[in-house]
C-alpha cells in the first residue's frame, strides 16, 4: 500500500561537538522537504527530526549510535538524503 513506507537506518554521529545548532538546521531543512515522518532515536529518546528543539534534547555527542527512521510516503529517499 503507498505511503506506508518504513525505512531505517543506523548512523553515528561524527561530529566533534556532537550534534549542535548548525547541523540541526540542516537535518531540519532536509527532513522538512519531504512529506513522511522522520524521526532520530538516541539512548531511548526519539526526536522528530523536523523540530530543532526535539533534536536539541536529544544532546547527541560525538560517537552517539543513532537509528535514523523515516516513515510514510517518500521514506527511502528521506533516508538516503
């Protein structure tokens, strides 16, 4: 059935200062261009990844594990992005 795509995918986050205000931006500006759900799990705590303040809680540092998930129509290619 369309639409009821569920992709998901494990990252680790890279960055030095683990995940800050400017690459939250970014993944809020991608995630935002896509109608699917897109959310960052990280030591229990899921944020959707169109909010800057539910990625800000997450407090991500640097070699943070991370299960990126995207669900809904155009999944794959949120993920991929």
């Amino acid at each position: 059935m369309p639409g009821t795509d569920v992709i998901s995918r494990q990252v680790t986050v890279k960055l030095t200062q683990g995940l800050h205000l400017s690459p939250i931006s970014e993944l809020v500006r991608c995630a935002s261009q896509f109608p699917c759900a897109v959310t960052l799990t990280y030591d229990g705590r899921t944020a959707d990844v169109k909010s800057v303040y539910d990625l800000m809680l997450l407090a991500a540092p640097c070699g943070a594990p991370l299960t990126l998930e995207a669900r809904g129509e155009e999944a794959a290619a949120a993920v991929e992005k």
